[in-house]
C-alpha cells in the first residue's frame, strides 16, 4: 500500500453563537504518494475546514474535531501531541493558501519568512539556508531571486505572493502538499500560470497534492482523482476520467453542466437553482434535496449511504441506491423507518 | 458567505468607519426613479444593537452605574439630606454616621449632599462639553472631507495644531483665556474634543464619498447638503455615538482635574474636583473628603466606559459573529 | 526612508507656526490689557509703558508677532511676574524634573501595559486576563490626582514607607511616576490586547504555524511586531496623557515641575511664564508624535515606501 494520507470519519463542528456548525460531516478519503486528490464544493461546503483540520490549524474554540481519524504515514494526526504535529506541519505536509495577499507576514522580508522554515526543519543555517531560499524562489520562477529575497512582501504583485508561498511549502520537500484555493484570488492569467507552475512541480517533485477549489476547470486540470463536497459531506468521488465523463450524483452533474465551456473564468455555480443551505438549520435527509430537481420522498428523511462503483467510484444519492441496494427500495412507503 | 470558514479572516481594522454594517434598505429617491442605498440603520438594526448592547455584560454594569447617577442628579433634592452649600461650623469634619452619611467637610457641610448635587455637575459638563464638540467638530470635518482640496488642508493644519496640545492642557489654556468657571469649563472640554471629532468625521466622510450610493444619490441629481445630512452623516453615525460616550468620561475626568486645579468650579459649588480639592488639606484627619469623591468620580467615568466599550461592540459587526 | 523623515519632519513646521501663533494669541485675547497681562498685576504705569514699546504693542498684530517669534528663537522668553527672573531660566530649572517623571511613568507603563496585554491576549478569558482588564478599566477611570492621593495616604502616611512629597532620590520619584503611569498602563494594556487578539486572527498566522513553528515563536515573532504597530501610535498620545496628568500629579506632590509651573503661573496670572511652558510642553509632543511616526516606519516597512516611486 502506498497511502499517504487516510482520513477516516473525519467530523468537525464550529461552536458559534447560533449553536453548532457540523463543518465537516463524516469525511473519509485517501491521498496515495505522488497522487493529485481535488476537493471540489461551493463556498461553506467544509472544504477548506477538511484541509485545515488535517493539520488541526483550526482555532479553538470555535472550531472541534469531534471525531475520526487522520493518519498521516500511519500515525493519526488527531491524537498527535502539539510538539510532535509542529514537526509534521511545514516538514511532512505544507500548505498554500487562498489570499496571497494576507498570507504573508507584512512586517518581515520574502527571505526572512522563507529562510524561517528552512531552519527549522532542514538543519540549515545561515548561508546554506539563504542559498537554499534562493533556490527555491528561481523554482518557483521568481526573477532576480537574490535580490528579491530581501525585499517585503507588499513589493510584490499577487502572483509573485502566491509563488513565493509555494516556495515556502515546498522548500522542505514535503510529501504532502495542501493547496486551498490558491489560484482564487489571482486574475485570470496569473490563475494559469500559477496552475502551470504547480503542475510542473508536480511532475518535477512528486510531491502529493490535495488540491481544493471550487472551480472544476482548475480540478479537470490538476488533479488524478476527485472528491465532490456538499453541506460537509462527500457526496461523490471517483477518478477525473469517470467524473466528468460520468458524473452520478445530480449536484455533481449540476457543477459539470454550470461550468463554462470557453475559459477558466471564475464563475459563481449559479446553474444550480438554489443555494447553499444555512449550516446552522441544515434540511434533514439528504442536505442537496431542496435544490435537487430528483428529489424523492425518502431524500427527505435520510442520508444516503455511499454506493461503490468500478474505479472506486462512489456516490451517496437515493437515485443509484435503489438499482443494487434493497434498502432505498420503499422510495415513498416507508415513513420513519430507517430514523435512528 | 463563508460561514463554514475559518472566522474572523478579515483585514485588520482601521477604525469603525470600515466596521460598517452594511444593511441595505432601498429608498426611492427622486423624481428621477435612480433608488439609492442608503446604508441607514433601520429600526430593526438599532433594536439588533439594543439587544447586542443588553447581551454585553460590562455594558450592562455601565448603563447601571450611569443610571444611578443620573437617579441621584435628577432627584438629587429629594434625596438629600442635607442643604449642600449650608455651613454648619458645629459639625466641622465629622466622620460618616447616620445624620452625615458620607460625613462632613471643613465648614460642616454634609459631603452626601454636596456629592448628589455634584453628580449634577460632572453630567451637565460631560453632556454639554460632547454637545459643543460634536456642534462644532463633526460640521468642520464632514466639510473638509467632503470638499476635500485646499479647504481641506486648511483645517486639517488647524486640526494638527490643535492636536499638538495634549487635551487636558488645551483645556487649561482655553480656562486661562476664559477664566475659571463651570461654564468655561464645558467650553473649554468641549473646544479640547473639536480635533477628535473632526478627524473622525473626516475620515469616515471620505470612506463614504466613495461608495456606490454616494454616487448614486450625485447622479440623482441631489444638492450637497442633501447628500452630506442625508446620506453620508447617518453612517458616520455609529463611530460618533461611540467617541462620545468616550468622551463624556473624558470631559468628565478633565473637568474634575480642572476643578482639584481650582481652575474649574468655584466655591461653594460642589464640583466632584473642588471637593476633592478642599478635602487634601485633611487627608490625614478626614480621608473620607477625598476618598469618597474619587470614587464617585472613578464609577461614573467607567460606568460611560464600559458603555462606549459596549457600544463599540455591538455597532461594530464583525464582533457579532457572522 | 530618509526621504520619509524629511517629509514628515517639514511637516512638523507648519504646526509649529502654528502652535506658536495660539501661543501668542493667549495674552491677546485675555480681556484686558495685553501690556499689563506680561508685565504683570502690581506693575507700575511706567513698567507698563516699557513694556508696551519693548513688544511694540501698539504696532499691528504682525509686527507684534514678528517680535514675538524672534523672542522665542533666541530663547527670549520674557520675565516672570512674580519672581521677577526670566522665563527661560525658570522652565530650564523645572523641565528635567518633569521629562524625568513623564519618562519613568512612560517606561512603566509600556513595560506592564504591554506584557499584561500580550499574557492577556495569549490566555484570553483567563482568570489573568479578566483581572488584568479589571485593573486597566480602573487604572484608566481614576482621576490621576485621586489616584496621587490614596497612594499618598497609603503608602506615605499610613506605612511610612515612602515620601509623601518633594525631590530629592529615587524614592521620591516612586510614588509619582506610579500614579502619572497608571492610566497609560491601562490603556496601553487594553490597546496591545485587542491589537493582539486582531492580528492572531490573520492569515499569516495560520501561515507560520503551518510551517511548524511554536506558539511563542509565532506570537513573539509573527504578531507582536504587527501588534505593535497601533502600540507605539498610542505611545506618542500618551506621552501628552502624560505631560497633562503630570500638571495634576506635580500639584499633589510638590514635585516641581512645569506642570506645577504652569498651575502656579496660572492662579498667579504669570503670563509670561504661561506663555513659556503651554509653548514648551506643545513642542515637545510635536517632537514626541515625530519620533512616533519614525519609529512605526521602522516597524512597517509599507509605511515608508508609499512616498517613492509612486506605489
């Protein structure tokens, strides 16, 4: 087996004013070596909330994981002390972020910043770990890295920010790369180079990658396999081949279908009638009934379980249950039943 | 809205006139059918804030402190017991007791009386002095930030300047051109506030100008003035609201120092400050004269405090969650 | 960023013109006679009539006024009204007392406001934080002259463990700056905490903690450089906090400053020495705010290059 990365049951809540928020409802996935997992979802659909409770950078309170498992190389991060976590985070498993723009410490130089985390888990002082800086900023395609290096991070446009920020999580080589929308912020052009330059890496580092977005382009793209998010739940997932090809789950088909075909525009997924539901009064049953143009009695009443097709595709909709399992079999009749 | 993400992501804050809660009503404005959103607060909105405000403990305990006050200053001669400014030089100094609740001072007046009645004092000078201030600084900055250019350089330099002097001392040089005097007093308070008003008004007008609603309410055709008193001003509402409540506690304490300085109120009136003042030279024998007035002093400027901290909150909506 | 310092010191002249010229307007707008006002209450006719010639008083308020700043750039202050001795030399006697004093009671509050806002910040709603915020709400509504006095009563009259008044050592100085110090503290601590509370709130920080650094390290290199920054603002205010507080302060303690100074000088109607101190105590907190704006151009590095190059 050659998993990086399982998570098993993942479920965390926020505890805000309005009660509690179930961010992350039941999430289990793999990230295998060298593999590219895209999470797709629109805004509130516990995407970032996943990527960020894999390194428990969650403020708490508010936010809790309440339950599951994250093991990372075997060892679940969840029970992981704080001082052991720092020397998986940055090390094993770095992160790039959404706002390049706010992700940078204003008051400290690129080099600065960078040379900080090289330090720290490379063993590399003074000289060694500026050059290594260095370095690691022409990898990224930073003109004039020498002398940027000294330079404060307003200097530098969005594009420049946000490479500058793969450099940092790349420069201690991690085997797990988390990437949470880091092309959103960034116009158009900058979006694909920005694209451009993590698939080179990608080819060049073998560095796994969990790759989140909300833009199916940027996932057809990137990634080798692809998770479906709604409401905090996996509702689809399955290799990009089968997912676009043959998309199962009607939200799923909702995303394919509201995706422009010309260009990679930063397009709202407003196709779909309807919008995200309020975390704080979540519809019962399955959490996409109200805007499912399928929906059924029992999508009402009940979450559907996960069906396993070819390819380790799955899909969690009433609509494939009721062909193979005989539990989605009374569509209308039941009432109440299956409530625990 | 990303309230599934992480909270509090925001850009850090400059002040409340970003901290804006962007409530939408539509009004039709004009002839012209061009509908400007007004970012007014609606009912609903302040009862929102009301409901913020009684939710915020610290606020609560200010609105109670204030209330008392403000119980004693209106009833203060029902509740005396004592004539406040009566001598009495057969009860000189005498320590709390039943007759004297708080005591007397060094002509034998009794110190309860003289507070009750000084609480009328401290409020009248925090209620007037934040009146001048806001009557003349908030007219100056919407001014200056909305017709910007040379105007505004101007009194901007003459904001600098008057910045220059540290509040208090602005104030002692206002009362020196004046004369002592509780009336000078509130003046010079007041005139000491103008600058903060001004740059605060300022700033949000110019954060203002730039919204879409502004320009809105331009291309309809509106007047000036219309636009400024009708448009830009209610949203520099909030943060006004709150620097005065700070400042009614500001004034206050100035005025107290002014009055221990002997430069405020005059004898035999019982300013909070004057009292104070008379009562050191007894420190030794009789603390209760400088204890007690301190005291009140201290409850009601933190009493206004703790209301400005409380009002901060909940005008200001990203600390109300999302 | 030199540019940045010469830009911000030019600024600094028109205000000081300008302080000068509401200085100078004082002894004008006294109602009265201005020539009587400088030269005093007891005055003869004759000194009078010196000194209406001396500051041309008859000549239009320009001409006045061009006398005046040329008096204020020799250090020409004018005479004291009542002890008879130039301005200059009163205030330089008294001015060391008063920088000594605002400058203890500065130092200790940054050192307790800022540390109990940091603790506080880190260990939010902990039992440190809700009584270090008790005791900054307090510190900041008491009236620096009570708070003189209780400290007075406690810890010179009741323990006999301190002077209660004067100059002289390092224990006279306790009991003032503590009492001058004590407001600022507070606000300090309040300011640096929310400023604290803020900045671990932005994304940079999730930025260094996903690198693996420590708590401390992420607190003491990452945010208090940030949170600083409105910090060192306040630094400059307070230092007018304090120079105000210390006219209080200097009353309660016979500390003989130019606050008590200017007090005296006041009740006195010393005019020129009013003149001189309002003047003085106005200028250092024109250079105090100076050195402020420098020292945040230090700490943010956007500051300073928002002047060159148009960025």
């Amino acid at each position: 087996m050659s998993e990086l990365l399982q998570v098993r049951n993942l479920e965390m809540s926020y505890y805000t004013e309005g009660g509690r928020v179930r961010a992350v409802d039941g999430v289990s996935f793999d990230v295998e070596q060298g593999e590219v997992v895209g999470i797709v979802g629109e805004s509130g659909c516990g995407k970032t909330a996943v990527s960020l409770s894999i390194l428990r950078l969650l403020p708490s309170p508010p936010a809790k994981i309440e339950g599951g498992e994250i093991l990372f190389e075997g060892q679940d991060l969840v029970k992981l002390s704080g001082e052991r976590l720092r020397r998986i985070r940055g090390d094993d498993i770095a992160m790039i972020f959404q706002e390049p723009m706010t992700s940078l410490n204003p008051v400290y130089t690129i080099g600065n910043q960078l040379i900080e985390a090289i330090r720290l888990h490379q063993q590399l002082e003074g000289k060694a770990a500026r050059n290594r800086a260095i370095e690691m900023l022409k990898l990224v395609g930073i003109p004039r890295a020498d002398e940027v290096i000294d330079e404060y991070p307003h200097r530098f446009s969005g594009g420049m920010r946000q490479r500058a920020m793969i450099a940092m999580a790349l420069s201690c080589d991690p085997k797990l790369l988390i990437a949470d929308e880091p092309t959103t912020a960034l116009d158009v052009t900058i979006q694909a180079q920005i694209l451009e330059l993590m698939r080179e890496l990608k080819e060049r580092l073998h560095t796994a990658i969990i790759f989140i977005t909300h833009d199916l382009s940027v996932i057809a793209e990137m990634s080798d396999r692809v998770l479906v998010m709604y409401a905090g739940k996996i509702v689809e997932q399955g290799s990009v081949v089968d997912l676009f090809h043959d998309p199962q789950h009607p939200y799923t088909q909702g995303l394919i279908g509201s995706r422009p075909s010309m260009d990679v525009e930063r397009e709202r997924l407003e196709f779909i009638p309807g919008s995200v539901p309020n975390p704080l009064h979540m519809p019962g049953g399955c959490p996409f009934h109200p805007r499912c143009s399928h929906a059924m009695e029992i999508c009402r009443r009940e979450m559907p379980g996960e069906k396993q097709g070819e390819n380790e595709h799955g899909v969690r909709c009433w609509l494939h249950l009721d062909k193979s399992d005989d539990q989605a079999r009374p569509l209308r009749a039941a009432v109440g039943a299956a409530e625990e | 809205m990303e309230t599934n993400e992480i909270p509090g992501t925001g850009t850090q804050s400059r002040g409340y006139e970003e901290a804006e809660i962007p409530a939408v009503d539509l009004e039709d404005d004009v002839s012209t059918g061009t509908v400007a959103p007004r970012r007014r607060r609606g009912v609903s909105e302040w009862h929102q804030v009301g409901k913020h405000l009684l939710r915020n403990r610290g606020a609560v305990i200010g609105l109670l402190i204030i209330g008392i006050f403000v119980i004693g200053a209106v009833f203060a001669p029902v509740l005396t017991t004592h004539n406040p400014i009566q001598n009495n030089l057969t009860m000189r100094l005498q320590s709390p007791s039943t007759t004297h609740w708080l005591g007397t001072d060094a002509l034998g007046r009794d110190l309860y009386s003289r507070m009750l009645y000084g609480s009328r004092i401290s409020l009248n000078i925090g209620l007037i002095s934040v009146v001048i201030g806001v009557a003349v600084g908030v007219p100056i900055g919407a001014i200056s930030g909305f017709y910007g250019g040379k105007l505004d350089i101007f009194t901007q330099r003459i904001i600098d300047i008057m910045i220059a002097f540290p509040g208090i001392l602005l104030a002692i040089i206002v009362v020196t051109v004046l004369g002592v005097g509780v009336q000078n007093v509130m003046i010079a308070t007041g005139i000491a506030s103008v600058p903060i008003y001004a740059r605060l008004v300022r700033g949000s007008v110019l954060a203002a100008k730039e919204q879409s609603y502004v320009e809105a309410a331009r291309a309809a055709g509106l007047g000036d003035a219309s636009i400024v008193f009708r448009h830009i001003l209610p949203n520099c509402l909030a943060p006004i609201i709150v620097q005065s409540t700070f400042q009614i506690a500001t004034s206050i304490l100035w005025a107290a120092g002014l009055g221990f300085l002997g430069l405020g109120a005059q004898a035999p009136m019982p300013e909070w400050g004057a009292i104070l003042s008379d009562g050191r030279a007894y420190i030794r024998t009789a603390h209760h004269l400088t204890t007690y007035p301190g005291l009140a002093i201290l409850f009601m400027v933190l009493g206004f405090n703790l209301l400005g901290d409380g009002l901060r909150d909940a005008l200001d909506p990203r600390s109300r969650g999302n | 960023m030199y540019q940045y310092i010469a830009r911000r010191l030019l600024l600094t002249v028109p205000v000081i013109f300008g302080v000068a010229i509401l200085v100078f307007s004082i002894i004008r707008l006294i109602p009265g006679d201005p020539a009587r006002a400088i030269a005093g209450v007891q005055a003869s006719p004759e000194f009078i009539q010196q000194v209406r010639a001396r500051y041309r008083l008859d000549e239009p308020l320009p001409v006045q006024f061009g006398i005046f700043l040329g008096d204020l750039a020799r250090g020409e202050l004018g005479r004291s009204t009542f002890s008879r001795r130039p301005v200059a030399t009163e205030i330089g006697e008294r001015f060391p007392r008063t920088f000594l004093l605002a400058m203890t009671a500065l130092v200790i509050a940054t050192i307790v406001g800022v540390s109990a806002g940091i603790v506080s910040a880190t260990r939010r709603n902990s039992m440190f934080d809700n009584v270090s915020m008790l005791f900054a709400l307090v510190g900041v509504a008491a009236p620096v002259f009570w708070m003189a006095l209780m400290l007075q009563l406690l810890f010179a009259v009741n323990m006999r463990i301190l002077p209660a008044t004067g100059i002289g050592t390092w224990r006279h100085l306790v009991l003032p700056s503590i009492t001058l110090g004590m407001a600022s503290a507070g606000l300090m601590a309040r300011i640096t905490r929310s400023s604290m509370l803020e900045v671990l709130r932005q994304d940079f920080i999730t930025t260094a903690r996903a690198k693996g650094l420590n708590e401390r390290f992420v607190i003491y290199k990452h945010a208090l450089k940030n949170a600083l920054i409105p910090v060192v603002t306040v630094m400059g205010l307070q230092f007018g906090i304090l120079l105000g507080g210390a006219v209080l302060t200097e009353t309660v303690f016979a500390w003989p400053g130019i606050g008590r100074l200017l007090v005296d000088s006041i009740l006195r109607r010393d005019y020129p020495v009013v003149q001189g101190t309002v003047m003085l105590m106005a200028f250092l907190f024109v250079i105090i705010n100076l050195v402020v704006d420098i020292t945040y151009a230090f700490l943010d590095p956007r500051i300073h290059y928002q002047g060159e190059a148009g960025e």
